[in-house]
C-alpha cells in the first residue's frame, strides 16, 4: 500500500517521518518548500513536484495543511486523478463545514475520506504518540486505524465526516480557556512574589492541576516562545469554535472572552510566536 503525505510543516514533518521510518512500501511526499521535501528524501520518502503528483502514485493519500483554504486548494487539485480503493486522510485542523465538503466531493469520485484532526505537542508528533480524533465511516476508520497508528497511540472515532473535526476545535477551544486562566492566575502570583515554577507546583498540588501548564510552565518561567503551536494557527481555532457554535446556537462568553486575547495577540505582532506568548497579553507587554 503506497502512502502519500502533503505539508511537511512542524508537525506534518514528524508525522510522515514516522510513516517513511514504519511503512514497508513506497511513501511519495510533497510541500511548497523544496528543503522540507528534500529532508525526508533523504529518510527515504520519495520527493514529489506537486500534490496531484503524489495522488497519482498512492492508495493512500494524507494532508497536513494550515487553514480551510489550504484543504480547498489541494483536494480541487487532486480530485481529478482519485479513483476507487483510494483513501483521502485530511489530517489539518479547518472548518468542519468545509471538511464535510471535501468529503462529498471526494467520494464522489469512488474514492473514501475521513478527517483525522490531531492533539498534542510536536515532541508528541516525534514520537508518535499523537491523539488522532477521527470523522468518517467505521469501515474507513478501521481500514486506515493501522496508518493512523503509524503517527499517533490514542486515536478515536466520533461519527461521520466532520465530527473529528469538532472534537478538535472543541479540543483547542477548552485550551485557550485553560491558557487564559493560566496566564492571568500565573501574572497575579508573580504579582505577589510568586514565580512561576513555584506557581505551578502548587498548582499541580490541587483540582487546578492541567496538561497545559505541565508541559508549558519551563518554557513560561524562561520566556522561551519558541513555536511548537503558534498564535496565528490557534487563533484560527478559535475562530473557527465561535462559528460553529453560532451556527448550533451554543453561548460561549468564555471562549468570546479567549477569542479577544489572541485578537490583541495579533495585533501585538505575536502571531508567529508559540501560543503560550499571549501570556504577554495579560502581562501588557
């Protein structure tokens, strides 16, 4: 089974890599920047000059891309060449309207699609042990459960096209609003003299306790914004949550309130940077 990944970005890179370094058949990648190709050439990929090149050459096909407009733009150019027995994994975080789209489109060519959002960090992606959250049909989800595997260890079903998809931004949405608890009680604490390592010790002491602030109060306490995630993608998640809940009538003052931090984030230029820099939001840096 020939397997092809397009979006070698901070964590697609890890992802095929991990496919490229597992597989025992041919893995065909592409990405719009020819050293992102050329490094996992290298790990023995075979590099592609466009993505319907690699849709020509697979059983099964996977994305990795940053927004709504991206998946658009690589599912328009592959469509024509998708034919029955093929399997189209979208695995970037985007609409899910736009996803179940795509979907459609996709399958109407005989081929079957199913959006494989991810959670967790890039050391996650590196070592493989990712959360995939699944949308698509069982008997999909089942055939390409052993290729998930490949990149990630907690992966789940949870319903038709789309709704992997909602878990995701309902996933990130959850985040911002722990993020934003954490950069605001953290900035009073070091307000009174408490730093930050201590601040999350004790914090890991009681119910507050969260994954969040376990794998982010290092970099926190050194300033370090670094890009695992950045602003501009989390952002976009948020968003994205906001409409959705608009268009199911669900109130969210809460994420409403996350939303107006990573707008000011933006604003502060901070876009590119790791998004646990909207603690400088808070700090009114």
């Amino acid at each position: 089974m020939k397997i092809g990944f397009v979006g070698l970005g901070i964590m697609g890179e890890s992802m095929s890599e991990n496919i490229v370094k597992k597989h025992d058949d041919k893995v065909y990648v592409y990405d719009h920047h020819q050293e992102k190709i050329d490094k996992l050439a290298a790990l023995g990929a075979i590099p592609c000059e466009s993505s319907r090149e690699v849709a020509e050459n697979v059983d099964v096909f996977i994305s990795m891309v940053p927004r709504s407009e991206h998946s658009r733009a690589v599912y328009d150019e592959i469509i024509p060449v998708l034919k029955p027995g093929m399997t189209c994994i979208d695995m970037s975080t985007i609409d899910p309207k736009v996803s179940v789209e795509i979907s459609e489109k996709v399958k109407a060519t005989g081929s079957e699609f199913i959006d494989a959002p991810v959670v967790k960090s890039k050391a996650a992606a590196i070592a493989g042990t990712l959360g995939i959250y699944v949308g698509g049909s069982a008997a999909a989800f089942e055939a390409m459960r052993p290729i998930l595997s490949y990149m990630g260890e907690n992966i789940i079903r949870l319903g038709e096209n789309g709704k992997g998809l909602v878990m995701k931004i309902c996933h990130n949405a959850l985040v911002s609003q722990i993020q934003n608890g954490v950069n605001e009680t953290s900035t009073l604490a070091a307000a009174n003299g408490i730093d930050m390592l201590t601040y999350a010790k004790a914090i890991s002491y009681g119910g507050a306790g969260n994954w969040y602030l376990d794998s982010k109060k290092d970099a926190l306490a050194k300033e370090d914004y670094t890009t695992a995630f950045s602003v501009q993608n989390e952002h976009k998640d948020v968003h994205i949550c906001l409409k959705l809940a608009e268009e199911c009538g669900v109130k969210m003052p809460g994420e409403e309130n996350a939303a107006r931090v990573y707008d000011k984030a933006l604003e502060m230029g901070l876009g590119k940077e790791d998004f646990c820099a909207t603690i400088k939001v808070v700090r009114g840096e």
